[in-house]
C-alpha cells in the first residue's frame, strides 16, 4: 500500500528515528527471549550427553544419530513452515512452535519410560523425539528473519539482526552454567537423574515465552496498535522502496544462483558451528574435567567473549558498510580457532583459549550473514527462500553432529573431527569472498550499531 500524499515527502530525520527505535523496543527483547529459549531446548543435549550415555546405555555414535535427526525434521518442515508464517501471521506460527518444540524437548527426559509405552527400542524413541523436535521447530529461525523484513529496510537490518542474535551467545552462556549446576544440584532429585531434570527446567522458558509471544507481538505494520498512522505510512513507504527489483515471485527463488550461493555458505558455517555447540562440552571433558558443573562453567568463556566479539564486529560493519571481509575473515579465524583447539586438546588452557578464538569467529560471521538474504528477496519469495536457505544450510547440523563421532569411532580421538570442522570454516570464508561485490554494495549498511541505536538518545 502506497501512503497518502499527506505523507509522501521524506520524513524528519529525527521521526524516522524515533519510529524506528520505537519498532525496536517493541519487538526485539521478545524475539531476543525467545531465541534464549529456543537454542537453551536446541543444544543443551551436548550437556545432556555427559550423563544421559551411560544412564541409557547408548554409544557415541547413537548419540550423534540421535542430535543430527533434529535437522532432518528441521528440514523437511522449514519451508511448509514459513510459508504458513506468511499465510497465517507470526504472532500465532511462533507461539505455536514455542509451545510444541518446549513439550517435546522436556519429553526427552522420559526416553525409556516413553520406549515402553509405545513398546521400542529406547534408541528408537530418541530418534524419533529429536526428529519431532525438529519438525516442531522448524521454521522459528527463518520465520523471525522474515519478521524482520516485514519491518526494516536492508539498510537498517544489521544492527536489529546483531541485537537478536546476540541472543545466541547469551544463550550459550548461561546454559553452559545453568545445564551444568541443573545436571549437579538436582542429581538424583524425586528419582530423576540431573540431565532429566536439566532438560524439564529448560523447557518451561519456552512455554512462557509462547504466551508472552501472543500478548506482545503483532503480526506486521497494519495490526500494530501501539504505531500511530503517520508511523504506519513511513515504515511502509521505506518498505515499498526498498522492495523494488527484488525477487518476489516464488518460482524464481528456486533457479537463483545467488540463493544458492548463500545455501552454500550456510552449510558449510553451520557444519563448524553445530560441531563445536554439540561437541565443546566433551571436547572440555576430554582435556581432562570431570564435573559437569566445571564443564558448564567452562563453556560459559568461549561464548561469553564471542559475545562481545560478535557486537563489536557487526557494529563495525555497520559503521563502514563493508559486509564481505566482516564475514570471510570471522570464518577463517573460527577454523583456525578449531584447528589449535584440537592440536592442544590435551593442554586445558590452551584448549579453552582456542575454542574461545573459534567460538568468536563462528559467531561474528552470523549477523552479518543473516542480512544477505534480504537483499535479495521480499513477499512470499523471502519468506521461501528464507526458509530453503535455513533449511537446506541446517542439513550440516548432521554433519557437524556426526563428523566429531565418525572421527572418534575411526580414530579413536575425539579431537580429530575437530580438524574436519576447520576445513568446512575455510571453505566457508572463501565461498563468501566469491559473492558478487554488486550483491553487497546495492543496499550498504551505514547505519549506526545497534547498542547505540537502543541507547536513549535525543532526538
């Protein structure tokens, strides 16, 4: 919808501003909870491990199986699921993914008891609840990129995106140290092992955030009760503009080489950082700690300095619009990082301090990462292509799962999967040097950080 000629001069700069902002305030602490929510359900089976293996008798290599199905439910459910975001607003599709991914993520703890209800294996049902997992959430990553969209103009996407995914490693690091106090402190508790307990605790966040999602968030500009109409019109004017040229239709998304491309990118980032999210706690338990509390704790540093990492590069990408190098050199210091960790695997300081060194490039790379996509496409093609991308790149969350037990089972090593992961990192970094400069510079981020951005400025 065009707005109205009251409003079809360039707005004051400084009310722009204050839309914006006023957008920002609104619906990024929602999102950035749930994210928390989300990869605290999605990764604390890493922790889970520690304990769960010998409680249920499963090997490594179940184990790995196990981690890796999430994604292949993931996948086979990421672009149906976007596509009903689209279809049926994102208020409701993401309170209902919360609520079914935190049920079935708590049902985890109850493997064997479940295996004797429906009378299989327990490996079976492990299989086949991380599967569900996967096809229940499927479609929250992309379906929040999409939302985003929905929202702000490429130009203004980085800083939003860095404060959503910032999310990450906060996420990573307090659940470090919670799955770890969790799996300790309720050892044991009303008959549950810790891990069990672990996983039920985790996955009441998500349930609320599920109700808070309902309350807080409204599907898209028109439904937005807290914006007035002038706001209304500029938010959606910038959108109009920013839309034209880009891919809209569906049918082309799938022939788009640049898609492609960003696939491509995807899958091999994710094989390194699914590695080390998976793996880092029995990378830490090999070097030599025991307790799972220290392990938890341990955890906590690598993505804890990523964290700050993370934010300062992207706001230097932003402050010089310079996208390619913020991604490609992130990428290769992660394989580095993972290289030396592995090399000194049995040196725990050095170990740490090279999973922190990796960690930090992983993590750098995905704000700047996750504004590629629209760049290039707007309307039902984004919330497609959005959803292929994700979808097709989540795929390496089995091989990044399965890469570190493959390399035990071969070698008996549990670090030399590690060197694997590397290597996908730098050939992430290069595939990323390749994208066309053109692709990049038609929507330059020049804008301000985002914590300068949510900082309370006059305006």
């Amino acid at each position: 919808m065009q707005p109205d000629s009251a409003h079809s001069h360039a707005p004051d700069p400084a009310f722009e501003e204050r839309t914006y902002r006023k957008v920002i305030f609104r619906i990024l602490p929602v999102l950035l909870l749930c994210y928390i929510a989300a990869y605290l359900d999605r990764v604390n089976i890493g922790f889970a491990k520690l304990d769960m293996l010998n409680d249920l008798q499963f090997s490594n290599t179940v184990y790995a199986l196990g981690a890796s199905m999430f994604f292949w439910g993931y996948f086979l459910f990421e672009v149906p699921s976007n596509l009903l975001l689209h279809r049926f607003g994102a208020r409701f599709w993401i309170a209902r993914i919360m609520l079914t991914w935190a049920v079935i993520s708590m049902a985890v703890a109850f493997t064997v008891p479940l295996a004797g209800v429906f009378n299989v294996q327990a490996s079976t049902m492990f299989y086949t609840l991380r599967f569900l997992l996967g096809v229940c959430e499927a479609g929250f990553f992309p379906g929040v990129i999409l939302y985003l969209n929905y929202w702000f103009p490429t130009h203004r996407q980085s800083r939003v995106m860095s404060g959503f995914l910032i999310a990450l490693p906060i996420s990573l690091t307090l659940g470090g140290a919670l799955s770890g106090w969790l799996m300790t402190a309720m050892q044991g508790v009303h008959g549950l092992a810790g891990w069990q307990w672990m996983l039920l605790i985790e996955g009441v966040p998500s349930i609320i955030m599920a109700f808070v999602v309902i309350v807080f968030l409204c599907d898209g500009i028109d439904k937005a009760k807290w914006l007035d109409d002038k706001e209304k019109a500029l938010l959606k004017a910038n959108l109009v503009r920013e839309n034209a040229g880009k891919v809209s239709r569906l049918s082309d998304v799938f022939f788009n080489p640049k898609v492609w491309l960003l696939i491509l990118i995807l899958l091999t980032f994710n094989t390194g950082f699914y590695g080390l999210a998976f793996w880092m706690p029995s990378i830490i338990k090999s070097a030599g700690v025991t307790s799972s509390l220290e392990i938890g704790l341990l955890t906590a540093i690598p993505y804890g300095v990523a964290m700050v990492v993370m934010l300062l590069n992207a706001r230097h990408s932003n402050r010089t619009g310079e996208r390619r190098l913020h991604a490609a050199i992130p990428a290769f210091i992660g394989g580095i990082g993972l290289m030396l960790s592995a090399y000194f695997a049995h040196d725990l300081v050095l170990s740490v301090l090279f999973l922190t060194v990796a960690a930090s490039g992983i993590l750098s790379l995905m704000p700047i990462y996750w504004t590629l996509p629209g760049t290039l496409l707007s309307g039902v093609a984004a919330a497609a292509g959005i959803g292929m991308i994700n979808a097709f790149g989540n795929l390496s969350g089995f091989a990044g799962s399965m890469i570190t037990a493959t390399a035990e089972t071969l070698t008996g090593n549990i670090n030399n999967g590690t060197y694997v992961l590397a290597v996908s990192l730098f050939i992430c970094g290069g595939l990323i040097l390749s994208i066309p400069r053109s692709m990049l510079s038609r929507h330059a981020d020049t804008t301000s950080a985002l914590p300068s951005t949510l900082a309370m400025e006059k305006a």
